[in-house]
C-alpha cells in the first residue's frame, strides 16, 4: 500500500474570482484613500483679484446663483503667478465665502482673497475646498469593503466551496 495520495486541486472558478475581485476593489479603494489623504504641501499666501465678472443664473427656481469667473495674482518667495477660477461662489465653508449681498466686492481691483498653492509647484493653486470629499467616499469605501470581504472569505467562502 503506497503512502502517496494522490491531491485533487480544484480549478480556478466563481468563488475565487468574486475574492480576487473584491480584494482588488478593496486595494484601489484604500490607494484612493491614500492618494486624496490630506499632505502638508499646500501653503497659504494671499491673492489679488485682477479681473472679475459676475452674473446671475436661473435654474426655473429661486434663489438666483452666482456663477462667478476670476483672474488673480499672487506671489512665492516673490515670484509673481496668474491664477482664475470659475463656478458657483460659495456663500460659506470656504475662507473666501461671500454672502450674495456681498458678491460684487469681488469687482473691486485688488481685492485681497486667499490663495492656497502646492509648495512643490507654487503654480497649482486653490482658493476653495481645502477638504477633498473623494477621501471621505473612498475612506468609507475601503472600510466597508474590507468588511465585506472578511465576512466572504470567512462566512460564505468556505460554505460555497463546502470546506469545514
């Protein structure tokens, strides 16, 4: 009687392809996270508006919105850079916030706003939304998916394959 036993490996198939697919959602989600984690790089200087144009829009609804369009300048270490930015202003959560009755300030020249910019490349700059809600969405998405897939690799995994 020989001592070998022969050993079946099971293909490749469903329940392993669901694991690697969830394991890979759960890696891009957590880089993600990674990636948009705030980092010390941006910097604060102050800006002056060079130009500026206001106007009103109307989605067949009250109130009107602002959608504004700015030109600025702002130094580093003394070196001049042109920045724009165009949206809807924001009227708070933003340090550049401005009430709808105070909008028009910004049409005066020279206006002072603040200006955040990458100390890497002073050129990359930000005047609104500091905080990324793409790290708040990926965070949760990386937690949640990795509870997903220890609950399959513990619970429903070995039940589908029948292992004890």
């Amino acid at each position: 009687m020989s001592l070998h036993q022969k050993r079946r490996f099971n293909p490749f198939g469903l329940p392993e392809f669901i694991g690697l697919v969830m394991l890979a959602a759960v890696v891009f989600c957590g880089m993600e996270w990674i990636h948009a984690s705030p980092t010390f790089r941006w910097q604060e200087t102050m800006g002056r508006i060079t130009s500026c144009d206001i106007k009103s829009i109307h989605y067949n609804a009250e109130p009107n919105r602002n959608k504004v369009t700015i030109s600025f300048t702002y130094h580093v270490n003394e070196i001049p850079f042109q920045g724009s930015w165009s949206g809807m202003w924001p009227v708070a959560d933003s340090p550049n916030a401005l009430g709808d009755e105070e909008i028009t300030r910004l049409k005066d020249k020279g206006y002072l706003l603040r200006v955040y910019y990458d100390a890497r490349n002073p050129e990359i700059h930000r005047i609104h939304d500091l905080v990324d809600t793409k790290r708040y969405v990926f965070s949760i998405l990386s937690v949640l998916g990795s509870l997903a897939l220890i609950y399959y690799l513990v619970k429903i995994y070995p039940a589908w394959k029948g292992v004890h």
